[in-house]
C-alpha cells in the first residue's frame, strides 16, 4: 500500500472513552522527537494556563474561566498542581454562526473555578491562522514508546479491513505506540491550508488541521490522540503568544495500532471565530478584582494593598493588565465604582461613577500603610 493520504474518519479525542469503546490507545500529546517538554519554554506560551481535568484537558483563560471542549465536559481542574473545583451552574456550551448550515452548538464549553489560581489571562487570536504557520499544541496524557515502529497495510480501505502488521522500516507507515505514565506536554507543528466544518456526533466544530509529518517536520513535531481533547492550541504573533485554537479531534486510519501515525491529522477549533462569544462571558467589570460581580469598596481595599507593585494580576488590582498598579487601575476602578453585573454600565450607581469619600479614604489609608510597612523594612 501507497503513503497515507488524508483520513476520511474522524475520531473524538476522548470518543473511546466517554463512550465505553474498549481501547489500548493513549491520551497524549505525542512529539516524535523527545518523550520530554514536560516544563515551559524559555518563551513561555502559557504553559501554567493548561491543566489536567479529569481525563482529558482544559485551559484557564483568566477570570476564573475555563474552557474545554464540550464532550469532555466541565469538571474540576488541576493547575500548577492544585485542584480548584467547578463551579456548579457555571457552565456556557458556545453557538456556531448562523447560516452556515452548522449545528446550533459547538463543541466549546465555558465554565467558571472556584477560586483565582492566580495566572495571567490568555490572549485569543482575533483572526485566522494563515497556512503554514507554526503553533505550540499542549495537552495531557501518556508517554510514547521509546522506539519507532513500521507497519506494512493490507486490506481494503472503504470496507475498513486495514491489516497492520509490523516490519523493518520503512514499511507502508510508521509511527510510535502509546503507553505508560500520563504527561502534560507540549510540541509543535504548522498549520494546514484550509478551514473544516466538522462534524463531531451531531454537533459541529469549525476547524483548522495539522498534519504529523515525518518529513519536513517542526522540531518537535507533535500529534494529538485520545485524552487531549480541551487542550491549547498556541502561536505568537508578533511579539505577542495567543491562545487560537483548542484540540477536538483526529483523522482515524481503519484498525490503526496507535494515533502516532505519520499521515495522520490533529483537529482544533479555530477560536477566532469563537472570540466574541467567549470575551462577552468572561470579561469582568472593571475594577471588580475579587470577582464577585461588583466594584466597591472590597475592590478598593485589594488594590491599595497591592499599590505600586509590578508583575501583578487582576486579582491584585491590575484592571488595565500592564502588570503594575498604578493611577491608571485607581480611573479604572472609580470609572465602574457601584456597578453590578446585573445592573451593568447603564445603572452604575453615581453621577460618572466617583468614588465616595469613604472609599478615597481608605484607598489613602491603605497606601499610607504601605509607606509605613516599606519604611519598616529598609531600615
């Protein structure tokens, strides 16, 4: 048989386990270079943000908010190896674009953790990738077989009687088998032309693809399989790492020994086309650093205590996301002062939202008592 063509399957990649399907594959992402990339980069691009959730993967966005394909479902979520609970009642499946003959919904579930894990917010992409561009893919399962292997195939592929039977390289494919300890890793690969309305059981997902090339590949040319559904998809653009896509989906080879296949293709949501939706649920108020969908004087009193401090998060006070709290947290935070999520901008509370006198003061108050505590210090 010829080199693999394109896959006329497609397989969830937790399909095999959500529905009770008996299979000895695994639930990684697999880079065929180095069974490593189990820390972040020196150009960190987000490593931190991606976490175990169950047996699959989500990524935290900021804000308490996590998303993760919906077939994975939403669930506690392990960061920096600390477990931070769902909150029940919180989950948002997204809708696709009207018009385009998809399913109502897609295969992208928000919902919110319990508490701030205290990692800085995701950037999602606002347009497109073009082809060819490289991304960083993350997600959580097991480790590959040390060596590769090489399969000679027989059979009839519309009748999907594939016989995979192992060979001296170079064979009809090869690729690597899946197996021990479960990882969070990363790798890389570049971006197929071409956008997919896929469809996942019923539910539809539009996608950008990624081929796991043996030849020609990234260096660390990565391939999802089973388990790393709701993982990140990254690329930097500019100077800037987004979040553009999460992983959903593989092409599926008839009776194939491993999803490690050369040839084979990784599915992820293109999150350009998603962003508005995601951006409209989980931006908070300006100004509400506790997140607990009001601006008063709780807030004031978390961003008087933080005042002046570089390398700081919202949950610190730093409204505008610059990583320093500074005059421009304090307009922004007076700007939203009396509002409520459920009052919105149009009934904030005041005249042009000012502060009250009580607040002033105890925004002053908190930060004379940082003089102090630093003048104590220095000495």
């Amino acid at each position: 048989m010829n080199s693999l063509g394109r896959g006329s399957r497609i397989a969830l990649l937790l399909g095999l386990i959500l529905w009770g399907v008996p299979s000895p594959r695994a639930k990684a992402v697999m880079v065929s270079t180095t069974t490593g990339n189990l820390t972040a980069p020196g150009d960190d691009f987000g490593f931190a943000n991606v976490g175990v959730k169950g047996t699959a993967t989500g990524v935290y966005l900021g804000y308490r908010w996590v998303l993760t394909a919906t077939h994975a479902g939403a669930s506690s979520i392990v960061l920096n190896g600390q477990t931070y609970a769902y909150e029940t009642g919180t989950s948002v499946q997204l809708l696709n674009p009207t018009g385009q003959g998809l399913s109502t919904y897609t295969d992208l579930t928000l919902f919110r953790i319990d508490r701030d894990p205290w990692l800085p917010s995701l950037t999602i992409a606002e347009t497109p990738l073009s082809p060819w561009d490289e991304v960083v893919m993350m997600g959580y399962g097991q480790n590959r077989a040390d060596t590769p292997k090489a399969w000679d195939i027989t059979g009839d592929y519309s009748g999907g009687t594939w016989v995979w039977t192992e060979t001296d390289p170079p064979g009809d494919a090869q690729g690597y088998l899946m197996f021990g300890s479960k990882s969070l890793r990363w790798g890389t690969n570049r971006v197929e032309p071409g956008m997919y309305a896929i469809d996942l059981g019923g539910t539809d997902i539009l996608a950008f693809s990624t081929d796991f090339d043996q030849f020609g590949a990234t260096d660390y040319e990565a391939q999802a399989s089973p388990g790393d559904s709701g993982g990140g998809v990254f690329h930097k653009n500019g100077d800037q790492w987004e979040l553009v896509g999460l992983m959903h989906a593989v092409s599926d080879l008839p009776n194939q020994p491993s999803y490690a296949i050369f040839g084979v293709e990784t599915y992820s949501t293109d999150l350009s086309v998603y962003r508005d939706q995601i951006l409209d649920i989980i931006t908070p108020l300006g100004g509400d650093a506790n997140l607990d969908g009001t601006v008063d004087s709780a807030d004031a009193a978390i961003m008087a205590a933080h005042w002046g401090l570089t390398g700081a998060l919202w949950g610190n006070g730093d409204f505008n996301e610059d990583g320093t709290i500074d005059n421009l947290d304090a307009a922004i935070l007076a700007d939203h002062w009396g509002e409520t999520l459920a009052s919105g901008a149009a009934e904030a509370a005041g005249e042009g939202a000012i502060p009250e006198p009580s607040m002033l003061a105890l925004i002053l108050a908190g930060l004379v008592g940082l003089v102090v505590r630093r003048a104590r210090q220095s000495q």
